[in-house]
C-alpha cells in the first residue's frame, strides 16, 4: 500500500509565469521590508512564519527565520504570502 501511494502521490499544483514572478516579488518585497510573513506550504499543513533573511536563487529555496531558527523551504513549494504582522 506504501509503494502504491509513493507512486501516486498528489502533484504540487502548476503555475503559470506571472504567477511565479508576482510570489517572487511578494518574497522580495517581503525580505527587503524585513516583514513578518506567513507562508502556506504545499503539503504541509501549517504555515512557515518568520522573517525572510535569505533568498538563494541558484537553489531556489527561501531561508525563513524564527525565534533563531531557519526553516528552508523551496520556492516552487510557496503556494501563498500573507503579511503576519
């Protein structure tokens, strides 16, 4: 049953370029601010908060820090930004 629902797992949902650019630039925006955000994570089911203190665009992945922990979480995973403040 494992193997069966390794195979068929759900797909993270696709999207188009402007929406990709327009999460990037919410992302930034957010990093340059120093703003608190909230980000809704494909399969997770709680959100990532914290302060965006890094932004790797050669891995793609986004360093979310709180309370002197950094979370990673890799940018095509973001489904969402909200301000947590």
């Amino acid at each position: 049953m494992d193997k069966y629902m390794a195979k068929h797992k759900a797909k993270r949902p696709t999207r188009d370029e402007f929406e990709l650019e327009e999460l990037g630039n919410q992302l930034t925006e957010a990093k340059n601010e120093e703003m608190l955000v909230s980000l809704s994570v494909w399969g997770e089911s709680d959100p990532v908060v914290g302060r965006i203190v890094d932004l790797v665009a050669r891995t793609r992945v986004v360093h979310v820090e709180r309370h002197g922990a950094v979370t990673k979480v890799p940018f095509l995973d973001i489904m969402k930004v909200n301000s947590a403040q």
